[in-house]
C-alpha cells in the first residue's frame, strides 16, 4: 500500500520538463528577437541579456523578414503561492526554417516551478545555443 501511495505523489506532484532540440547552422553572431507583447517585458529583458551574455549581438524587431537568424518567445504564468513561470517556448529560425527550440514546462503542483524566471531562461539558452 505504502508504494501505491509514493508512486500516486510522484505522479500527482510532477516535474518540470525541457525539451530542447539544439540550434545548429546559426549564420553569423546575431540574432533578431521578434517581439511578443502578450509576454511580461521582464522575459524579453532576461531572454535578450542571455543571448548577449552568450555573445551575440541582439535587436528587438516586430517583423521576422527583417533579419537572416531571428527568435520567437512565448511564455505564460501560473499563480500558486505567487506568480510563476508556467510554460516558455523559445524558436530560432534561419531565413525562416525553424533550426532550433527550447520548451519548458512546470506543472502545478510542482514545487520546482517557484524561483527566478531569469534563471530558467538561463537554462533554456545554455542548452539551446551552441
């Protein structure tokens, strides 16, 4: 009974996940980041100081046909205990052919889902950008 009911927490609580296909044939050293207002200012802020960090030169655009490498960002929040970061998907494109995404997903009730939001963002461009 007693491992019915770990395996029942295990399940109920979840994880947060990472789906990341690395970026690969990434044409020069900067990436174009087309802007998405139904996302919190703070993500773009945290996502384009990341891509700078990990040296490339950055633009916020409002149309993908104005760059060769662009990026596209999502992301919605959950409130549990406060605000936090739900799901974020990032995409790369090159002359738009998708190259490379970032997906990231926090269950409910997962107590991994509280912290920075830079943070996962961080993560997500380490594992997405060569």
């Amino acid at each position: 009974m007693r491992n019915i009911f770990i395996g029942l927490s295990v399940f109920l609580v979840g994880c947060v996940s990472l789906d990341v296909t690395k970026a690969v044939n990434i044409n020069g050293k900067e990436i174009c980041i087309v802007e998405n207002r139904d996302v919190r200012q703070a993500f773009l802020t945290a996502y384009e100081r990341r891509l700078q960090e990990k040296g490339y030169k950055t633009q916020i655009i409002k149309d993908a046909l104005a760059c060769q490498t662009t990026s596209t960002y999502t992301a919605t929040y959950g409130e549990h205990w406060g605000v936090y970061l739900a799901r974020a998907e990032l995409k790369i494109f090159n002359n738009g052919t998708l190259i490379g995404q970032a997906r990231y997903r926090a269950p409910h009730a997962s107590p991994e889902k509280h912290g920075r939001v830079e943070s996962k963002i961080e993560s997500m461009v380490e594992l997405l950008l060569p």
